[in-house]
C-alpha cells in the first residue's frame, strides 16, 4: 500500500487558530499522552482556555505539510478540557481541527505507534471516566465511526494490559 501522508507531532511550532472547531474529545491519561506525543506545550497562563497542548499535523509523501481546502495545514490540537483540573486528574482531552477529521488523525496516529510496539503506560481509567459519564464535563458527542475507533484502541489498550498482566 502507497502511502499518501504521515501524521507527526508538530508541538511547540505556532498556528494561528482562527476558524478551528472542536473535533472531538479523548478519554486518556496525561501520562498517556506524554507518552504517545512527548512533552506539551506548557501555558503559564492558561490560553484560550487551556494550559497544556499538543498538535498534530499530517504531511505528503514528499514531507511538504498537506493543507485543507482553505489552503490551512492540516494540524489538530489535543489539550486539557479544563484548566483548572490538575493534569493527571484529567482523563478528558478536547481535540480541534480545522478539518472534520481531527479525532481520526489522533486515533491513526495512536494506532501507529501502537503497531511500531509502542504500549500504554497507565493503567484502567477511573470507573465512572470509562462506563457511562455520570458527570457533564465527561460527556462526548461522538458519531459513529468515532466510537467504532474509540472501541478499538480500548480493545487493544485491555488487551495489551492483559499481555502486561500474565507477565507480572
């Protein structure tokens, strides 16, 4: 299979943010995704609403950043749902984009690193974060190719605790 772009991560470089929606949401620990994307971007005052960030834009073949229909690069942003909630409390992260796909460029990039070996370091997500979102902040809207994603990583993340597991 050819490929067409690669997703990298991008954070620390400077975007202009105007006209970006909010993609989506990603139930993970802060460890997690130090793990999956490196160190954040850290804001001593909290920017636009968040103190803590990543982004994540995707590229062609020759390397050349890909650019949405407005000619804006393709990137998307992972950072903190609340900045007032101590970092490794958070187990909601938003994602905006300015493309529809933003959630998906997050999952495709999580599921190669996975497929290259790299495994999560946290373990289960409290209870009420992974069954039914008893508290508003916690409620994502998702369409269904975006739960069809989020079931998969799950599966996979049990299943390599489960590999964890039987070697402990």
């Amino acid at each position: 299979m050819k490929v067409v772009s690669e997703i990298k991560v991008v954070t620390g470089k400077s975007y202009n943010r105007d006209d970006i929606k909010h993609a989506s949401a990603l139930k993970f620990t802060y460890d997690d995704l130090v793990h999956f994307f490196g160190q954040p971007v850290l804001y001593d005052n909290p920017v636009i609403g968040r103190s803590v960030e990543w982004a994540l834009a995707e590229f062609d073949n020759k390397g050349n950043p890909k650019l949405d229909s407005n000619g804006n690069p393709i990137v998307c942003f992972i950072y903190d749902s609340d900045s007032s909630i101590a970092y490794d409390m958070n187990f909601v992260w938003y994602i905006d984009a300015w493309v529809n796909r933003g959630f998906e460029i997050v999952a495709e990039y999580i599921q190669n690193q996975r497929d290259s070996g790299k495994q999560f370091v946290s373990k289960e997500l409290p209870e009420d974060i992974k069954k039914h979102d008893k508290d508003k902040i916690y409620k994502v809207n998702l369409t269904g190719d975006q739960k069809k994603i989020m079931e998969q990583l799950k599966k996979m993340n049990d299943e390599a605790k489960s590999k964890d597991d039987k070697k402990d």
